[in-house]
C-alpha cells in the first residue's frame, strides 16, 4: 500500500519540462491545470505541436505504469489464491486430526468401562 502511494506521488511530482518552456499550463496541486480554448488559440502551431507531443509522452507514461499496476496486481491475486488453498489444506488436515484424535479417545473410553 505504501508502494502505491509512492508511486502515486511519483507521477504527481512529474512536470512537462518542454511544455512548461513554452508556456503551457503545468500542475498545480498534483492536478493538471485544464487548457483552454482561448489558451490554445493564443498558441503558435509549434507549441501546439509540444504540447501534443507532451501529452503523447504522458499518455504513454501513465500506460507503463497502468500494465505495471496491473501485472503487480494479478502477482498479488495469484499470492492470495495461493494462501487460501494452503488455509483450506491446513483447516482440512486440523479437521482430520481432531476427528481422528475423538475417535481415538471414544475408544479408549470405551475400553477402560
């Protein structure tokens, strides 16, 4: 969970340092600021062309980090499937054993009258 919240972090600490130079809005609060129409039409075509290129690194960023999320999750599915089988064989075998351990006791019981 605390590696999550890193990473969390991580991503909200990244900045567009090419769009940043060419004036397009960056984060502020760990969010993305929201562009304008007024914004993008006061832009030349090469800082629209940066802030598309930006966006496309972004998008790309957010992707790995996504696939990796989500390979991290199924890791730690499969570890809890697996933990379960073991505590379904463990309960098994105490069930078995504390059966056979009564059984064993109502004979000896019965012996012994």
């Amino acid at each position: 969970m605390a590696q999550m919240q890193l990473e969390i972090e991580k991503q909200l600490a990244k900045k567009s340092t090419l769009a940043e130079k060419v004036g397009i809005p960056g984060f502020v609060d760990g969010r993305r600021q929201k562009l304008n129409l007024q914004f993008l039409w006061e832009r030349n075509l090469a800082q629209i062309q940066v802030l598309v290129n930006d966006l496309h690194t972004q998008i790309e960023n957010y992707n790995e980090d996504l696939v990796h999320a989500l390979i991290e999750r199924d890791d730690l599915h499969m570890e809890q499937d697996s933990m379960l089988v073991d505590i379904e064989d463990l309960t098994r075998r105490a069930q078995e054993h504390a059966t056979r351990m009564s059984s064993r006791g109502s004979k000896r019981s019965g012996k012994t009258k």
